[in-house]
C-alpha cells in the first residue's frame, strides 16, 4: 500500500505542476494581446492626427491667396470719375457766388473756350456790382438724376434738378431771393486728364415750386 500510495502522490503532483505551467503561460499571453491592443490605436492617433492638422489650414490658406491674386482688378476709367467730379464742382459754383471776384475760373473751366469767357464775365460783372450771396441765406441743391457719356467725344452729360432758394445781395440790399426749380443738364469734358464744366441748359424752370419733389 505504501507503494502504491507513493505512486499517486507522485501522479498528483506532476498533474499540480503541469497545471500550474498551463496556468501561468495562459496569463502572460492575455497580458502580452492587452498590451499590444492599447499600443496600435495611440500609434495611429499620434501619427495622423497631427498631419492632418498641420497640412490643411496650410492648403487653405494657400488656396484663398491664390483665389485672391487671381481676380483681375476692373480699371478705372475717365468716366467712373464723372460723378466724384461733379460733386466738387458743385461745391466750386456755390463758392464763386460767395465771393466772385475771387473766383479761379480755370478750376472748373476750359480757359480760351466762349462758355469760360461767358462765365468768367458773369463773375467779373457780378464782382464789379457787389452782387454776391451769404453762407445760411439759402442754398443751391443739385440732385442729379442721370450721368450719359459719349467715348467718341469724351463728353458727360449729367442731368438733374436744382432746388434754388438762394438769396443774392447787392451791396446791403437783397438783389434776388426768388425761389425757383429748374430740370437742367451739365456738359463735362475730358480735357487734360481731367474734367471741365462746358455747357449748362435748363430744360424747365419754374418758380415758388419744387420740380425736383414730383
């Protein structure tokens, strides 16, 4: 029996020792595939978010310049100054009426032409008799309707209305404070890269009424 006895303990413990070597390589295998699992995603993550980052608001950035530089810029022509020059003249015209003697004729007109000779003798006639208007007593309003142009002629046509309520003086008494509207039109010339005022008219013009309000 102690034979025997012996011989199962021995059986025993191999089958313990067998099982313990079973066990304990099934352990470092599941440790070894958890570790591995963990490691591929931050790989993957480490190595292409950051390229994607880096390179497309470059691409872009670089794409909106090129769109930018590529747009042509639309030139500016004598034509597309006709209304900014207008304005100032308009400003010129009310300013020679407040002192004519001082008026530079040559600003607005073409010097040598019969409607700058016309004009400039107005404001010498109107300097020589006082006649002259006063900043607040009144004003001259333009509104201007249409602008025409004709290359062939480098000519501007600017129609409008004008609004007149502007009270003229001679010396200390009032000259004329008529008020009056009047549907008018500005002929402009290009002339040495610039424009000058070579014609007025006045198709309609009525008095104590405002046209330019119908």
């Amino acid at each position: 029996m102690n034979i025997k006895f012996r011989a199962a303990r021995k059986v025993g413990q191999l089958f313990t020792l067998c099982c313990f070597i079973i066990c304990g390589c099934s352990t470092a295998s599941n440790t070894n595939t958890r570790a591995t699992l963990n490691f591929l995603p931050t790989t993957s993550v480490a190595t292409q978010t950051p390229t994607s980052q880096a390179t497309s608001p470059l691409l872009s950035s670089n794409n909106a310049k090129t769109t930018q530089n590529s747009t042509p810029l639309s030139p500016v022509t004598p034509f597309d100054l006709v209304a900014e020059k207008f304005e100032a003249f308009v400003k010129w015209r009310r300013d020679c009426s407040y002192k004519p003697k001082l008026c530079n004729i040559g600003e607005f007109t073409i010097i040598g032409t019969q409607f700058s000779d016309d004009f400039a003798a107005m404001m010498r006639d109107y300097g020589a008799n006082n006649i002259f208007a006063r900043p607040g007593d009144g004003e001259r309003k333009v509104t201007v309707e249409t602008i025409s142009h004709d290359e062939s002629t480098m000519t501007a046509i600017v129609h409008g209305c004008v609004y007149d309520t502007v009270v003229l003086y001679m010396g200390a008494g009032i000259y004329d404070d008529k008020v009056a509207s009047s549907l008018s039109s500005w002929t402009m010339q290009w002339h040495n890269n610039d424009w000058f005022w070579t014609n007025y008219q006045i198709h309609k013009k009525v008095y104590s009424q405002n046209l330019c309000n119908t």
